[in-house]
C-alpha cells in the first residue's frame, strides 16, 4: 500500500494525515529543519543520554513546538533503543480507556516506521485497551506530531513502535494502566514518549486564568505551567492530581502524564523527572490576546545506592 509521506507495503498503513499543514510534507525539506533544531538544543550537563528512558514532548504545529520538541528529543539515544512507546490524548474521539493501532505502518515523510504487532496483541491480551479506527488514527495529532522527530532520531536503527492513545481516564484507570505498562518502562530496550502540550490560555480555549501577582499575563501563564511542571518533577501521583483539581489547567495530555507517573511509582527501579525547556507560542498582554505552552522533559534511570565493598581487618583476614 503507497502513501503520499511514505512507502507501507504490507498490512494497513496510517497516513502521515497533518503533513503539508502541521509540519513539512517533503522529507527533504523536513529532516533538515528537525537537524537544525536538534542541533541548537542544548543538553543538561551531568545527564547521560543512555539513561533517558522517557520524555514529555509538545505536539502543535512544528513552527510552534518544533524548536521545544528537540530540547526531548534530543536525548534519544538510537542505540540502546529497541522499542517505542507514544503516549498521546485524545482530542475528538471520546474514549474512556486506552486504545491501540490496528496499522502495521505509520507512513511519515522521512520514513515509515513499523508498529510493534506483538506487543500490540499482548497489551489487547490484558483486556483493558480498545482498538481505534483507522479514520480515528489518522484524526488524531497527537501521536502524529512525534513520529517525524522518532524517524529522524532512529534513522538507520532497526526499532518499532507502540501507538497509545489515552482518553479521559480516572486516576483509578490512570493506575491501572500505569500497572500494565510499568514492565516496559522498566525494559531498558524500551523508550516512552508522552505527547503533551501546556497551558492553553484564552477565550477560545475558555480558560483565562490570570493572577495579577505574578505580572503581565503571559507571566501568570508560565507561573502556573512551572507549579504543575513542579508536580510532575516529584513524580507524586497525589499532588498533580491536586494541582489539576486546583487550577484546572488546560494541559492537554494530562491524563498520558498521568499514566507516566503511575508506571514510575510501580516501577521497580529509581526514576527522576526534570524539564529541560519552556517556551509559549505568544506573550499574552491582554484578555483576547491567546497562546498555548510547551514543555519539554526527561526522565532518567537512576542508579540504586549499592554500599562500598566491606573492608577485611586483619583478624578476617
């Protein structure tokens, strides 16, 4: 089967649906803009890219979030990744669980990239996810906005991916698909990107929150980003869910965040979170003034204490 963005010959093939309006249609003209982003994004000192398991990443138009994207992206390490699992809401099909792609290729201008059929089948297997459409596949952008950044960061690296397409979720169901997935968080073959804008502020998106306090609006904006990008960094389940119930935020993958959280407070291992990058697509100065935000963060393995070998005194010896 041939797509416009992409050669897929076996199986259904998603087509690269928002190439040509969200981002570059032409992979000759795509790979390049995303080199250049990648290559002006600056890295954490002290962070070791091989230990980056998963990130957080925007998903609007790539003149908007392309620049933000890379500071994620950046990290991935092609290497010492086998799989890839995308994290993505919701935005018109209404679905309270979690769903996966009955495709066997998603077409991008770069390259297409394979979905992982097995892994697919044993998530179906749990019983807790749906099959989505392909005409809800090809809708949604979320998921989309992040493979052309994958392809480029895997280029020339054999891998698969696994598409998740999260709804709106309870904390309870946010728990019980951070249970199923927490194993492959764990798998250090397997690396997780969570699609996810910010603050979408303004009468078209009905949410003006504005706390004069913190300055201009734009300002408020930001304070109010950075005190959920706080709740996510603690990686407390409790106290982002707090932070929402507080100031209803508009952060559209909330609830993929969420799952995130819930698979590293299961996992077996030691995980810390950190933002790496904040930008907005406008200063808001006034009430019909609009804007949207975009955060970018990783999430790093941490090495577990392990105590010094005991000396020997001499009477042991």
């Amino acid at each position: 089967m041939s797509s416009q963005s992409g050669v897929c010959r076996d199986g259904i093939c998603r087509d690269a649906s928002h190439a040509g309006s969200w981002y570059e249609a032409k992979g000759s003209t795509l790979s390049p803009q995303l080199t250049r982003w990648l290559d002006d994004a600056k890295l954490v000192n002290g962070v070791d890219p091989a230990t980056v398991r998963a990130i957080i990443s925007p998903h609007a138009g790539y003149s908007y979030s392309g620049p933000t994207a890379a500071y994620s992206f950046q990290y991935m390490k092609p290497e010492t990744i086998k799989r890839v699992f995308i994290l993505g809401p919701s935005h018109h099909h209404h679905t309270r669980i979690c769903e996966l792609s009955s495709c066997s290729t998603y077409a991008t201008p770069i390259t297409p990239l394979e979905l992982d059929r097995d892994v697919i089948t044993a998530l179906h297997k749990t019983g807790a996810f749906d099959i989505m459409t392909t005409h809800v596949d090809e809708a949604e952008h979320s998921i989309e906005m992040q493979l052309p950044y994958i392809a480029q960061r895997m280029k020339g690296y054999c891998y698969t991916i696994i598409p998740i397409l999260v709804g709106a979720l309870s904390l309870k169901s946010e728990a019980s698909f951070g249970k199923i997935l927490a194993p492959y968080l764990d798998d250090p073959d397997n690396f997780f990107v969570i699609s996810s804008d910010f603050c979408h502020w303004g009468s078209r998106f009905s949410y003006q929150h504005y706390n004069k306090e913190d300055g201009e609006i734009w300002q408020s904006i930001e304070a109010l980003d950075r005190v959920g990008m706080s709740a996510i960094e603690s990686q407390d389940v409790d106290k982002f869910a707090n932070y929402q119930q507080t100031y209803h935020n508009t952060i559209c993958g909330r609830h993929p965040i969420g799952v995130l959280l819930q698979a590293i407070n299961q996992s077996k291992l030691s995980w810390k979170t950190q933002f790496v990058h904040y930008a907005q697509s406008s200063r808001c100065r006034k009430q019909s003034d609009s804007s949207v935000s975009y955060a970018a963060a990783i999430v790093t393995r941490q090495k577990l204490y392990s105590p010094p070998p005991r000396q020997h005194s001499q009477i042991e010896q």
